[in-house]
C-alpha cells in the first residue's frame, strides 16, 4: 500500500532542513525589497509571500500545533499568508498579494530566522506525526522554490528593461540533436503511483493501484525550439485543424502567436529567461507552452501527448536525481539533449504535459484536517505533468510525481514529449 506524507522517515532531518530553508534564502539574496514585493499577476505571487507563505506552513502545522508555549511571531501573519486552507480561516486575496508593501522583505527575513531558530530548537523533541510535517514542509517549500523562480522570471519579463536575475555567459550553442526515435512502452496491466519505497510521497502518489496500457511508444527526448520554430513556420498558431476548441479560442482571444517570453527579431527569435533575453537555442525543448500549444503541436506532427500511466512507466527505472535540475543559485535554463537515442530527459530541463487529467488514483483518500487540503481539493479541470524542470530542486522528483495546471497556463517551465499508438 502505497504510503502518505504521514509515513515520512527522515534520519538528517536537521541538516535537510538547513539546506532546503538556506537555499530559499539563497535565490532570493539578489532581491531588492521592490523586486520581491511586486505581483505581475494573480497566478504568480511576490517573491516575499513565498518566503513568509512557506514559514507561515511550519510556525502553524508543527510549532503552533506540537510546540507547547509557542507564540505567533505575529498573529496578523496567519490572515496574511495563508494560501488557500480554508480550515485555517479567512485570509488576504491571491490577486492582492502584490499590495502587501509592509510588512518589508527584512521583516519577512526575521520572520523566517525566527521560525527556523525555534524549529531546529524543538525538532529532537517533537513526535514523529509532526516530523513527518516538517518533512512535508521541506518539500512543499522546495515547490515554492520553484515557483520563486518562475514566478519572478514573468515579473522581470514585464519590465521594459528586462533584467537579468542571474548573470553570466550565453548558452554555447550546440548541434541540432538528431531526429526523434520511438521507444516502444510497456503494454498490458501495470502498476502505478507511489510504491512506498521512497522516504517521501504526497498523498496524491497513491495509492498504488493497477493500469491497462495498450500498445505504444514515446519519443527518446522532448521537442526542440527548433522543431517547434517549424510547427510555427507551418502556420501551426494559424491553422484550427490542430487545436482543441477551447484552446483555437484562447490563441484568438490572447493573440498567441509563439511560446510565452518569445519574440521575433531580425536576427531569428529571442526568448527571455532569468539570464535575460538571449537567442532561442534551436537545440535545447522548447519551454513556456500550454497544454493546448502542446496538444496542438502534438495533432500537427502526427501524435499524441503520452497518458500519465505511459510516461511514468518509461520513468520507472530512471534515476529521478539525474537530469538537468536545480543545485543552487546558477540560472535555470534547459539543455540540449545531445548525442543519444535512448531515453533521455524524463526528469529535468521541462515539466512535460500529459494527456490525463488530475484526478484521483483510485482508493484516494485526503488526509483529515487543514493539510488534507493540500492536493485533493484541486482535482478538477487541471492536467498533470511529470518529471520536473531545470527550476526543480534536485531531489524534490519522483517517476510518480504528479504536477497539475489549467490547460491555458505556461509561466512554468512547460514543455511536451510525444507518444503514438502502435
């Protein structure tokens, strides 16, 4: 039986915590206190809500509830930055996060160092139900981490300056990678979702449960910004034929006509990113397309998006630690393939769209209480992606991962592979 958060075993629990809460600390040292207080939409939130959002999650589900004699560090802090759990009370609008100019970015930085100074104090003598709550509050602040990321990158590309938050050097450009090759999947019934071998899963992994697979196989690596430059070239956001009717509505009503932060110059076409608006690199996948981009492309080159249950199969027997993913502060940006025909990319570089919408495995139950809100309550209308993105921390991924997001999104690192039936 597939385990939940609750089962989380974590014998560095200290040094774990250390390292995810520096590393949050870490990628936003380069922010000024402007920077980290804008909102450039009601998707994205301000850099500083996530901070003080992620240690607002361990002050009120491990100090306040398993540390006698705890005290708020601020009381209006829990109307202030709670997300979305509706046991916790009422709380500020999503879309107004970006009003919140006090309190300022120093105040949220005592506010974390507050909260990590009397958590690390207690961690030895708290239970093993609330250890297992900071555990799920390491990982759910490695995916505001990534959101940190992201959603900072749609901020600074709405500045007509379009700075950069990360220096250094261009990308080298590299070979095209060589064209795809299909590898055929599994077939027949399968097992899926978390399998209780790993020291962690969200409750929405499982619970293991059994899947028919009928004949098919998946491309070795996802699309490239170069064979994607071909699907536009073909008039591909021109042409209704490929497109889903809600999405042939989205890309007339928004006017899509390229990947999100592309544009055209003169010299080829430009995509911005946290090292600033560089060439697109014909080589590396194309990123920053919703499902209905991706499902497009899909019906022009004669395939399909894998299911959930195919692209987790592929995964089953790769390393989730390889791959081109985040180690620190260095800029975030997805790499070519390369030289190879196997298998290559499912964990890394791009957030990779499927054609299974999130809902329950079978035998789901949430958890009881506020953090039972956590991933259940949102399955409907969204559609999973799996294997991370160069943005995801290392360490944060599992072949039975599930991501989710409305089909009209792309701010993320989002990009496809393709599937056929056979």
């Amino acid at each position: 039986m597939a385990k939940s958060w609750m089962d989380a075993r974590q014998d560095d629990l200290e040094d774990r915590y250390r390292a995810v809460r520096g590393l949050t600390e870490t990628l936003a040292a380069p922010l000024s206190d402007a920077d980290a207080t804008v909102q450039s939409m009601p998707d994205a939130s301000p850099a500083k809500w996530h901070m003080a959002h992620v240690s607002w999650f361990f002050e009120t589900f491990v100090l306040r509830d398993h540390v006698a004699g705890y005290q708020p560090y601020d009381a209006r802090y829990a109307y202030l930055f709670n997300s979305y759990y509706e046991a916790e009370g009422a709380r500020h609008a999503r879309p107004l996060r970006g009003m919140l100019t006090r309190p300022a970015l120093a105040d949220i930085r005592a506010y974390r160092a507050h909260v990590d100074a009397a958590l690390i104090k207690a961690l030895g003598m708290l239970p093993q139900s609330a250890r297992a709550l900071v555990t799920l509050g390491l990982h759910h602040e490695q995916q505001h981490q990534e959101l940190l990321l992201t959603d900072l990158l749609h901020l600074f590309a709405m500045n007509p300056l379009e700075p950069a938050l990360f220096g250094g050097p261009s990308a080298a450009p590299v070979d095209l990678p060589g064209p795809l090759h299909w590898i055929e999947g599994r077939e027949g019934l399968v097992e899926l979702g978390d399998d209780g071998r790993t020291a962690f899963a969200f409750d929405c992994e499982g619970p293991r449960h059994k899947a028919v697979l009928s004949p098919h196989a998946l491309a070795h690596r996802p699309i490239t910004n170069g064979e994607w430059i071909l699907f536009m070239e073909d008039g591909g956001y021109r042409n209704p034929a490929h497109w889903l009717s809600d999405g042939w509505a989205w890309v007339q009503a928004e006017g899509v006509q390229a990947p999100l932060y592309w544009k055209a110059s003169d010299k080829g076409w430009t995509r911005f990113g946290l090292d600033g608006r560089q060439p697109v690199n014909p080589a590396a996948p194309v990123t920053h397309i919703s499902l209905y981009e991706a499902d497009a492309y899909a019906s022009w080159a004669g395939a399909r998006l894998p299911t959930e249950a195919e692209w987790e199969c592929a995964a089953a027997n790769i390393s989730p630690t390889s791959g081109n993913q985040l180690d620190g502060p260095g800029c975030p940006r997805p790499r070519p393939a390369g030289d190879t025909t196997s298998m290559t990319q499912m964990f890394g570089d791009v957030w990779e769209w499927t054609g299974s919408a999130y809902r329950p495995h079978p035998g789901f139950r949430a958890a009881a209480g506020a953090v039972g809100e956590y991933n259940g309550k949102f399955m409907s209308g969204q559609f999973v992606l799996k294997g991370g993105s160069a943005a995801t921390p290392r360490g944060h991924m599992r072949a039975s991962y599930r991501n989710f997001f409305y089909p009209h999104q792309r701010w993320q690192f989002t990009g496809l592979r393709l599937a056929k039936d056979l």
